[in-house]
C-alpha cells in the first residue's frame, strides 16, 4: 500500500508566522514581507522541482493582476487582515506517491491544487518537493499554500475554506470544521487512487482510520526531519535498528496473551499501593470522626449531670 500523509495546518499571526515567509520557504524564492520589513530569503534551495500559483476556474484578472505574482499576491494577504492573531494562509501538505513517475507526481498535486481551488475560490500556491539527500527517498510531497480569504475580480473578499463562518459554508453545501477536513483528505485519497490506477499499478492509499480499515495495530508516530536528523547523530544506526525490530515485535503481538513488562509490574504496584493507601486513610478518618463524636457526646452529657446532683441536695 502507498503512503497516506495529509495534513492541514494555519499561518497564523497569533503564532508569530506570515504567509510571506511561509510562501518564501515553500517556494525556495527571496521575499520580503512589507507589514514586517522582514526578508525571508530561501533562494538557496535546490529541491523544488515545480511551483505555480493556482487560481479558481473563470477568474477574471484583469483588474488584479498581482495575483499571478507571489510577492504582491501574499503581501496584499497580509495587508487584507488587520487583526493581531489573525489567519492569513491555510495549508494543505500531501505526500506524492513514490510509486508514480515524477510526471504523474506533478499532474497529481496540480488536479488537486485546482480542484481546492475551484471548491473554496481561493488561491493556491503550489510547491512540489523533492526528498533531502539524506532523508527518506520516498519522501516526495507538495505544498499547497491557500489564501484564507476568497478571490473575486477585485481582490480578497469574505474568508474562505476552513476559515469561513460555519453559516456560510452551510449555505454553500460544504461540511463544518473537521467533517470538512476529513472531506478534503478523502478527496485527495480519492484523486491519489485515480492516478496510480491510470498508472497501471496496485498500490492504493486508504484515508480511512486503521479502526475503521479493521487493522490492529497502534499508528505509527511521524518524527519531523530535524528529530530524525538528531537520532542518527547521537544514536548508533545497531540502536536505531533495535529500536525499530522491537517496535514491530510488540505491534506484531498485540491483542495475544504476552508476560507482563517489567515498568508494567511496577505500574500495577504502584497503583495497588495508592489504592491500599486510601483505604487505610480512609478507614483512620473514619475512626477519628467517631471518636471526636464520642468526645463531644460525653462533654455534654457531664455538667448535665452536675446539675441534677445540686438539685437534689
């Protein structure tokens, strides 16, 4: 089976990040952010094959044709939001499957970039990579930088795609808040599907969750490069293989009967110790309130006493 990645993240400036940096990086170009005066340069990059900015279907741009330039086009998004913690970019990141050539790769990641396009109106910068020199080889994957407001004939209108108000994107048939991202992610396993069969090949991808699929198996856990890079600085590659064969010896053994580990052992004590713990307090509390009522009971009932005896003398 091919390799599912899809995720979905915000340029936000609440978490200190502009869409003129993030369009610099992705694009492997040097640009410079106007609102910040900051220059983000990445022209250094040599990994980036193909980049393009995708626009919605039957957009007229006569009246604006800054959008066809990456600059001006993410400057005036970061003009056109005058909030402190505003979102001024939504991005989509997809693994490209390595089993295509690189043609179909670039075919793929430009039907998906104008089918988002074309769904949300919005524009979308498409960046395709390749993988590090020292890094995964299958790890080809593209970048689709997303404007967070429509595009119309005059510029960026009302927000867009995942940023849009749950009201309006009811009116325009489309899902809410995470029922729309796991649309997205099936439609991109539904377009990565279509290319591979026209490739001719039997690998397909599932957006599905491995429950859902009928898979019994923890999921794995996506290191970042930079973790990756650290590991096979400090950790021998024996260890690392290590690591890996007990990984998928536990995975391998899930849901059988298997000795119990020994941080396991001293898990179960642990907890039988606190729960033997509260109860023994539980008990002494109990004795003491018994006790102080006893106390209190036996106080009152002695001056009591003392009266009755004067009385009768």
């Amino acid at each position: 089976m091919a390799i599912l990645y899809f995720q979905t993240s915000s340029i936000s400036r609440g978490a200190g990040r502009s869409a003129v940096a993030a369009a610099a990086y992705r694009s492997g170009e040097r640009l410079r952010d106007e609102r910040t005066g900051r220059l983000h340069n990445y022209s250094s990059r040599n990994d980036i094959p193909h980049k393009e900015i995708v626009l919605p279907t039957g957009l007229n741009t006569a009246r604006i044709p800054w959008v066809r330039e990456r600059p001006q086009l993410w400057n005036v998004a970061e003009k056109s939001e005058s909030r402190r913690n505003a979102r001024t970019a939504r991005e989509f990141q997809v693994a490209l499957p390595h089993e295509l050539s690189p043609e179909r790769r670039l075919a793929l990641a430009r039907t998906f970039s104008q089918d988002m396009a074309d769904r949300y109106r919005v524009v979308v910068d498409l960046a395709v990579h390749e993988p590090r020199p020292d890094g995964d080889a299958r790890n080809h994957h593209a970048h689709l930088l997303m404007s967070s407001r429509e595009i119309t004939a005059d510029g960026f209108g009302a927000k867009a795609g995942l940023d849009m108000q749950a009201n309006a994107a009811r009116e325009r048939g489309l899902p809410v808040g995470i029922a729309e991202i796991k649309a997205a992610r099936e439609h991109w396993a539904n377009r990565a599907n279509e290319a591979l069969l026209a490739a001719g090949l039997e690998a397909r991808v599932d957006h599905r969750t491995l429950r859902a699929q009928g898979i019994d198996r923890a999921p794995m856990k996506r290191l970042s490069y930079g973790l990756i890079k650290r590991e096979r600085r400090l950790v021998p590659k024996q260890s690392i293989e290590r690591i890996q064969r007990n990984y998928r010896d536990r995975t391998a053994n899930r849901g059988s009967e298997r000795a119990e580990s020994p941080i396991d052992t001293i898990r179960r004590l642990a907890r039988e110790a606190w729960r033997q713990m509260r109860e023994q307090h539980s008990g002494d509390a109990q004795e003491l309130q018994q006790r102080s009522r006893r106390e209190r009971e036996k106080a009152q009932s002695q001056p009591a006493r003392k009266r009755d005896h004067g009385h009768e003398r």
